[in-house]
C-alpha cells in the first residue's frame, strides 16, 4: 500500500478550541499524525511517497473559489486587523444565523470568518491554509495512484477533512481531503464512486458536497446526531436530493456501540456499497471509535482495528483511504496501522 504523507502537517499547530464557554487545549493535535507515521514505519507497512503539485481547479470543483481565497488570506487579514493577533489563533465569534443575511459579504474580517465556519472549536493558525493544501494533495495524489493502477493507497494527513463542506470549515476540517479524492477518481475514469465514512462523527461535509449527486454514493456510520457533533445533520432520513435520491446513506449508531454492533451496520453498509457496483471506493478512515477515545462514545477495541480493515478489503475494490479523526494519541498508530494491516493481510 502506498502511503502519501503530508509532511507539511505540522503548520497546522492549533493552540486552543471553544469548549463550553472556556478555551481549552486544541484535541487535533500534530501527534496523532507523527504516532501513526511513527507505526507504521516500525511495523514496515506501506512505502512512503510525498503528494504532487496542488491542482487548483480539481479543488475549485469541490470548493467554492470565494472560500479558498478567504481560507488563504484569513491568517494575514487576522494579524492586519491587530499585530497582538499574531500571537493567537483564528476563531469566530459572530455567525450569521436563521433571519440574519448570508447573501452579502461584510469587509469586516471577522464578520467574514462567521460566514465561513460552523463551530468555534476550529482553530485557524498561520499554517493552516498550507498544511490544508498539502493534505489536499496527499488525498488527490493518492486518488491518482490507484488510477494509475495501484491496488490501495492511504493519505496520511491532518488536518481532517470530512466536515469541511464546499464553502464551510470547522470540525477540525478545512479542506475535504475524502470529496477531493473521490473528484479525482470521477475526473481520472471511475464512473462510480463510493464514499464509506467510518470516523465517529457523520461526515458532514461530504455528505452536502454529493447530496445532489448519483455519481458518488457517501455512506457513513457514525453516532446519532441526536446526542452527538454534528448535531444537526447526519440522521437517517437524509437519503440525497433531486438526482442523488437514493444516493446518501446514513447509519447513525447509539453511543455504547461496540464492535459487534458496529459490524452489523458495516454489513449494511457493505451491501449498499455492492449495489451500486462502484468502480472506486473512498475511506474516510477515523479511529475515534476506539474505546479510549476521550471526545467520542464508542466502544471499539485494538483488535477491532484489524477486522476493519479485513473488512474494507472485502469490499474488493479500488480502495483510497484518508485519514480524518482519532484522538487517543497513545493508541492512534497502533488503531490505524491495525487497519491498514489488516486490509493488506485479507
Ligand atoms: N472538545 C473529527 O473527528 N467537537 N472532528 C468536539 C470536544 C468537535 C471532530 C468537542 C469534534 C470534531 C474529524
Ligand atoms: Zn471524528
């Protein structure tokens, strides 16, 4: 398999997120990326290759082109507005809400970042936009790889991406790094794509990335919006919309799921995955189902690691898989290389 590895994550170095009313440490932190590299180095899985060149228009077909100029020059309007703000992240205060406009956009700064990000837990810093870039690149590069006939490919990359929507950020999430992949394949030949999210949290972004879509199936298993982020969108009766009816299945979970659980909404999701007869599959690969996990509320163990990815594999697909949550940093390399292992070894 082989691994794209974003080497210029750490750019993306969050100091705090909003958290009930206080700042607290950011959760989405550089080593959870450099544990699993670290893994799977010892472990001798994978060959490490660097991403290509960044490929603007690939990402202005996922991404409004007015939210890639702001997420490039929000860093240096942040510090034109104050050069004390140098020394701190980006985070929104004013959001635009129910009867409020959304149609203008303020000259105000950070009138602008409320237009463009949903949460206040997403710290923007001076990196970030880099990083985002580069980790758009692993996913795309990887898409790429397995065009050219590679059997799997696995974008190591953070920040994640699965939440950021085509003219959104937050979640942790910038870029769409999973919706950028499954572009590529459409755009290289694959008539059919599936997207399998398996992170804790719905993947938001994508979801509405596709929602009108039949072209790309997304799929995801996560816990019920109900108790869980992101709360307002990811429930069971959001199947698409016009030409992507049919085309957008979610499996909410209760909090407590635990292995066997989960495997039963896997099978699920495997069959629907069959009957589309995609020609490429997309993983949206979170271990922040694993049992420690201290943001998260399943019950996934080590070893259910290693089934998944057996599990990933029967699916005999074209695979891409792009790293997105997991916040258990002790345990992250050896979850993560337990799936890609066990994906290589079925
Ligand atoms: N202090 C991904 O897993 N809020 N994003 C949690 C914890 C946001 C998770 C609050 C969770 C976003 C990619
Ligand atoms: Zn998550």
């Amino acid at each position: 398999m082989l691994i794209v590895y974003n080497e210029a994550h750490p750019r993306h170095q969050g100091s705090v997120e909003m958290f009930r009313g206080a700042l607290v440490p950011s959760v989405e932190v550089p080593a959870r990326v450099e544990r699993v590299r670290e893994e799977l180095l010892r472990r001798g899985t994978g060959r490490f290759v660097a991403p290509g060149a960044t490929d603007m228009a690939l990402l202005s077909r996922v991404h409004d082109p007015r939210y890639l100029a702001f997420l490039r020059q929000a860093w240096n309007e942040w510090v034109a507005l104050d050069p004390v703000n140098a020394g701190s992240d980006v985070l929104p205060s004013y959001w635009p809400i129910k009867a409020f406009r959304r149609d203008v956009e303020p000259q105000s700064f950070v009138a602008r970042l409320g237009l463009y990000a949903f949460d206040a837990g997403t710290p923007l810093t001076a990196g970030s936009w880099d990083a985002s870039r580069e980790g758009a690149n692993c996913a795309i590069t990887a898409a790429r790889q397995v065009l050219a006939g590679e059997s799997a490919a696995f974008a190591l990359t953070r920040p994640p991406g699965h939440h950021a929507g085509r003219d959104y950020f937050g979640g942790y999430c910038f870029l769409n790094n999973a919706a950028l992949a499954a572009q590529a394949l459409r755009d290289g030949g694959a008539q059919r794509v599936a997207i399998l999210d398996i992170d804790y949290h719905h993947g938001n972004g994508t979801q509405t990335i596709f929602y009108d879509r039949s072209d790309v199936l997304f799929v995801s298993l996560h816990a019920d919006p109900y108790t869980d982020y992101p709360y307002y969108i990811g429930y069971a009766d959001e199947a698409g919309s016009g030409p992507g009816r049919g085309f957008n299945f979610n499996l909410p979970l209760p909090r407590g799921t635990d292995g066997p659980c989960w495997r039963q909404a896997f099978q699920a999701a495997a069959t629907r995955i069959r009957a589309f007869r995609a020609d490429a599959l997309v993983v949206s690969l979170g271990v922040d189902t694993y049992e420690r996990d201290p943001i998260s509320g399943f019950r996934l163990t080590t070893a259910d690691f290693s089934r998944i990815g057996g599990a990933l594999a029967g699916l005999a697909l074209p695979t891409v898989l792009v790293f997105e949550g997991g916040y258990a940093v002790e345990d992250i390399g050896v979850n993560t290389a337990n799936v890609l292992d066990g994906f290589l070894q079925r």
